[in-house]
C-alpha cells in the first residue's frame, strides 16, 4: 500500500541537474566542457576566499547572519569604494519584517532615495519593478544612501490612518559623519493618535501623559519635533509661568536653514502632519511648561536642573 500522494509522479528531476551530471560525465571522458546550468564559474574559488572562509570556521564564525548581512561585510565593501573608487558610502539598509496579521508597507518621510525602495506599494518604483506590498510574515530591505543630515519620519503607507494610529512610525535621525547622537542634549519629540484612526486622542512620544522633559540647566539643547498625527494640527508653545520663552529654529523638514532664518523668535509652532522642526534651546535652573494643543489638549512638564 502506498502512502504518496499520485500527484508526486508528476514531478520531474530537475533538467538543470540533468545538465550538470552530463557535463560531469563529458569532462570525465575527457571533453572540454563549460557547464553553464547551476551558474557557477568555470574557475575555482579565489584563494584568499578560501582563507577567509577558513578563518571564519576557526573563528566559530559558523551560524546564521542577520537578514540584511553582517555590518562587517558591509564596511569591508564600503572600504573597498572608497579606497579602489574613491566613493563615499555608508552601509545603509533597513529590513521590514512584517509580524503582523495585515499586509504593510513603510515609506521613509522627507529623505531622497531611489523611488523603488521609497515604499509607496504599488506605485514607487520604475516601469514593472514596483515596491510590493510586505504581506504578513514577508520582508522588504530598503537601501539608500542619506543625502544630508537631519531629522525624518518613517511611517506606514498602507491603511495609514490605521496603522500609523496603532504605532507603525518613528523618527529616523541622520548624523553627521563622525558625530554621536546624545540623548543628554538631542530631544525627539513625536506628536501622534494614539490606538485608532481619525480623531483621536493625541500623545507626545507613544503617552497620553508624557512624563516631564528632563533637561540640564545652561547647556544647549535640540528639540526635534515631529507630527506623525492624522489629519491635526499641533500647536506647541514653551511657557515660563504665562510667559512666553524663546529658542533659535535649526532646521525645517530635515534641512538646516540659512543663518538669516536661523534667528531667535518666540517658542511656539503650529505644524501639520508630516513636518518636522528643530530648535535650539538652553535655559537657566527651574520649572517650565511645554503646552500642546490638538485633538486633546495636554501640557508636558520641563524640569531644568
């Protein structure tokens, strides 16, 4: 009695493999032959990638990568530009990995990078190659090289008012070669609905009640505010008591402005959804009030000690 399936007589081996055991059997009969069906080459792997893949046994170097590659690799290659071609390259590459139940996409908010990995499902991309969908347990790697320095969003660009209510965004920061961020003085601020879509209500960095804004007294400061909210527009003002303080604006949309912008002016702003500012602030020991109105309307506490 047979417990296969009669669908498994269908199957046929594989005609690549066909191919690959007669070349095997010409050379051994002495023939010149080129096999061209599995897509290796015709010469045997270099030796100083035999060494390293030797080294790299020795070395326990033997389980499971990562799904976008070791970083090592990627600076080995990064190095490899910039010493043979005299390119500037960082080893940019973010892997979405869908764990949810619903199809997604992630498209990355005010920085310049190749349409395809832009993640406008559908629609980004060049004549038939199209960004996809990320279907659930499916993933998607976005490469791009950041043009500038400064402060962006990524997001959900599907079902957006749902699942950017339910949590799918964030702040990207692009550095500065060379520079490291400092969480002591570098402030991200994210205005959002918090777990629905539509009118809602709204939070400051994934809380209804942010906990205060803790700062340190004489020192310069950046606030990076971002509205990730939909459909809302935020009005944020710093208060001393009912006074109205002062900051030095930095940036717009992830691009510095010019020194005649860049000017000192009253600490209030109104930005809608997708905008992004950066202020500087320093301010002397005490108690002050970040006062936001929106959807609903709250005040975060900024101790400065």
């Amino acid at each position: 009695m047979s417990f296969l399936a009669d669908r498994l007589a269908r199957v046929k081996p594989s005609p690549t493999m066909a191919i690959t055991a007669l070349a095997t059997e010409l050379k051994a009969a002495g023939r010149d032959v080129i096999a061209l069906s599995q897509g290796e080459p015709d010469f045997d792997t270099p030796a100083n990638i035999r060494e390293a893949g030797i080294r790299a046994i020795q070395n326990g170097e033997t389980r499971y990568t990562v799904f976008d590659g070791r970083i090592e690799l990627k600076r080995a290659i990064c190095g490899k530009f910039k010493r043979e071609n005299g390119l500037d390259y960082e080893p940019t590459q973010i892997t979405v990995v869908n764990r949810t139940a619903s199809p997604t996409a992630v498209h990355w908010h005010g920085i310049e990078l190749e349409s395809y990995f832009d993640g406008v499902a559908g629609f980004s991309g060049q004549g038939s190659r199209t960004t996809p969908l990320i279907v659930p347990t499916d993933s998607f790697a976005a490469r791009f090289t950041p043009p500038r320095a400064g402060t962006f969003i990524y997001h959900a660009h599907v079902d957006d008012l749902r699942q950017i209510a339910l949590g799918l965004y964030g702040p990207l920061l692009v550095l500065e070669p060379g520079e490291t961020y400092d969480p002591a003085t570098d402030h991200v601020l994210v205005f959002s609905q918090l777990g629905g879509g539509g009118q809602g209500v709204v939070g400051l960095n994934g809380a209804a009640s942010p906990p205060p804004l803790e700062l340190r007294a004489g020192v310069s400061h950046r606030l990076r505010f971002i509205n990730i909210g939909i459909q809302d527009l935020i009005d944020v003002r710093l208060l001393g008591d009912s006074t109205l303080l002062t900051w030095r604006p930095l940036a717009k949309d992830g691009r510095d402005l010019e020194p005649y912008h860049a000017t000192r002016r009253p600490a209030t702003i109104l930005f809608g959804p997708g905008e992004t500012y950066d202020f500087e602030l320093s301010l002397p020991r005490g108690d002050y009030r970040l006062k936001v109105d929106a959807f609903s309307d709250f005040e975060v506490m900024v101790r400065v000690r």
